[in-house]
C-alpha cells in the first residue's frame, strides 16, 4: 500500500490529502514516503505535528503538499482548486468495534436481535466514507481523484453499498497499473 499511495503522490505531483483509520498505518505510510517525497519537491505534513488550523493553512498554501491525516480530517476540510486534487482512502472507515461506546450499542442490538454490522456498523461507515470522499470536491471548477485503496469495496458483499452511496462520477476498478493511468489521465486530461 505504501507504494502504491507513493506512486499516486508522484502522479498528482502532491495537491492530495490521504486519509487512514489508524494512527499506526498513517505513522508508517508517512515514514516510509516522507523522504521520497521530499526528494520529488513534495511537502509532506503529518496530522499530529502541529494544530489541526496550521496544518490547514500549510496545506492550503502549498499546492504541493501532501497530507496525511486522520480523524477529525474526514470532515470539514474544505480546500478548493488546486490545493487538493487528490484524495486517498486507504482503508473504509469502520469504527472500532472495542470502543465501549459502540461496545454498549452493539449491545443494545444483540438485545432485540438486531445485527450490529448491518444496523450500525456498515451505515456508520458508509456516512463517513462519503464525508472523506466529499473532501476533494468543493466547488463546482474542482476536478480530481478519489482513490480508494481497501479491496473489501469490491470483494466483500457490503462492498457495494459503499460504491452506491457515493456521488456519480466516472469510475476505474483495474489493476494497480491501469488505475495510475486514469489518475494520470484524469488530472491531466480531465478524462479517464
């Protein structure tokens, strides 16, 4: 995966905004791209190395960045035109189900039967999902790529309801060398 994020960031020459569900994923993919990037003239930011309204504004201002984020920056990150050309997704947002607060509603549904996944886990993530994919576009001029790198969208049953929820717009599910191709046509084209 690290790669592969890396191999979109040189496409997209920065101007992108990954996002993870896990510290440790972010911790590593930006420790393993951080470098390289720099070497390619990207910045590299990193959520948890300055307040979230700097991090922003550093991003905003740098058309070549890149940053990698979690959390609270699959909502309200609103960064029109060039800034933000590409937005990364490398896993769907499930929450984590040892939280006691979805601890105690998974509860709740097992009580009267329910099923947990389909009543609260799935819709929850696929709210979230769509707020992540929302990110790139934010006003009507804006163009770019949402990449979403989890293979449970196209392997797992659920995975379709994540694919239907998302707003209609042209879609790509190759191999690894076929999707780089239409990222790269995408952004310097405006086709795929």
């Amino acid at each position: 995966m690290i790669d592969f994020v890396g191999e979109i960031l040189e496409i997209s020459e920065g101007g992108a905004l990954v996002l993870f569900t896990s510290y440790q994923m972010l911790a590593d993919t930006y420790d393993g791209l951080a470098s390289g990037l720099a070497k390619l003239g990207i910045t590299a930011l990193r959520q948890g190395t300055d307040d979230r309204a700097r991090l922003m504004k550093s991003f905003t201002a740098d058309s070549g960045s890149v940053l990698f984020a979690t959390d609270s920056f699959w909502e309200g990150v609103d960064t029109p035109g060039e800034s933000l050309r590409v937005v990364i997704i490398c896993r769907l947002p499930f929450q984590v189900p040892n939280d006691p607060v979805v601890e105690a509603r998974y509860e709740r549904i097992l009580a009267r039967n329910g099923n947990p996944f389909i009543e609260l886990s799935l819709p929850v993530a696929v709210t979230r999902l769509k707020q992540g994919f929302g990110r790139l576009m934010r006003r009507t001029t804006d163009r770019g790529a949402v990449v979403i790198l989890d293979p449970r969208m196209l392997k797992k049953q659920y995975g379709n309801v994540f694919v239907e929820s998302l707003p209609d717009a042209s879609r790509s599910f190759k191999e690894r060398k076929g999707i780089l191709r239409d990222i790269e046509a995408n952004l310097y084209t405006g086709h795929i």
